[in-house]
C-alpha cells in the first residue's frame, strides 16, 4: 500500500466520505486486535447506499445515500471511499483511524485485513452464486408473501435475471439493470400476463424495499 493515497474517485471527495477530520497520533493496539470485523449485513447495506448514490440522478438524492452510508460505517468506526482504477470502481471500507487529514496512513495501519473491498462494477462472483440466488429466492417469497402473487412473480424473475445474469443480490441492481430487466428481459423471458406487466414496476420497487427490511 503507498504512503498515502491520493488517487481520484469519480465522484470527487463526495464519494469518498473522508471529510478530512484528525485522528489520534497513536492507536490503541489492544482495542484495535479486539475490535469485531465489520459486519457482513453492514457491508452489504454500504454497498447498497453506495451503488444507489453512483446511481442517483439527483445530487441531493446521492448526498443522502452518502450521509446514511457515513452514519451506518460511523458507528462501526468505519470510512467509505470509492477507489476508481482501470479494472473498474471498489468500494473500499476502512477503519478511521487510518486516516489523518483526509489522508490514509500507512503507518496507522497494524492490519489490512480489517479493510473491506467490494468490486461495484460487472457481475459479481460466480463463485457465490449459490449464496446469491439463496438470498434472492427468499427476498422474492417475501414479497410473494407480503403483496400477492402477481408482484411474487415479478420479483422471482428478477431475481432469476440478477442471479443468472449478475449473479449479484437483487438490491444491487443498478437503475441501468433495472431497465435491462423491463426492457429486454421481462417481455422476452418471463411470459408474464398482463397483470404482471401493469404493475412490474411497482414490483421491483417492492423488491428493494422487502431487501432493505
């Protein structure tokens, strides 16, 4: 790792969550070895608010994603930055105590395992797939569950297109993937009846709130 990094993310400083605040010059070394890594629902809920504040057309409405990022990492004594390099964009998340005027130190750092990374750009691994489609089943029969068959439907055929196609979780789809679904995939895969089609939309809609729950 270089002595500091410097790099530029394509959001600017926005994206990066680094609002520049002073650290201690010293880290406690026993808190820090007992410290729980960070949690994998808050790793995935960061990279939810992150894929969304990318995806946001309205700057407000990405600001907010960052600001709910920041406070959900905050409490773990953890930053967000989004590190933009020729294989694509990472989310990176990191403990703020490696940083010192919106700087990371690497003389702050006693393990690089306690940093998380996460690749937001292309499909996801095809490894985790199982995982993947585990988690995507159960979120579509909650919404079976919760609204009925018809948005079940829906939400089971976008979880076939996120698995098989992104072998991503549902909630990470981009507003681009969104409209690959409706578009293309939808009308020629899904055979849906026109009940389907008159509220699919709302279907997906359904589908990220049932996730976030």
């Amino acid at each position: 790792m270089p002595e500091s990094d410097s790099s530029t993310d394509s959001d600017s400083s926005d994206e990066t969550g680094d609002d520049g605040m002073s650290v201690p010059d010293s880290v406690d070394d026993d808190s820090a070895e007992e410290r729980d890594a960070l949690p994998e629902e808050v790793v995935e809920r960061a990279e939810r608010l992150t894929r969304r504040a990318r995806d946001a057309v309205d700057d407000a409405e990405a600001d907010a994603y960052r600001e709910d990022r920041a406070d959900l990492l905050a409490a773990h004594g953890y930053r967000a930055r989004v590190r933009e390099d020729d294989t694509g964009a990472t989310l990176v998340l990191h403990p703020d105590e490696w940083v010192e005027d919106g700087v990371i130190r690497t003389d702050r750092i006693e393990d690089t395992g306690r940093a998380v990374e996460v690749s937001l750009s292309g499909p996801g691994d095809p490894d985790e797939w199982e995982t993947v489609e585990r988690h995507n089943r159960e979120v579509a029969a909650r919404v079976r569950e919760a609204h009925g068959d018809v948005h079940g439907d829906n939400a089971a055929a976008f979880a076939d297109f996120m698995g098989n196609h992104y072998a991503r979780p549902v909630e990470s789809a981009t507003s681009g993937e969104v409209a690959e679904f409706l578009e293309e995939y939808f009308p020629r895969n899904a055979w849906p009846t026109e009940k389907q089609r008159a509220v699919v939309e709302e279907s997906i809609d359904l589908v990220f709130e049932v996730a976030d729950e």
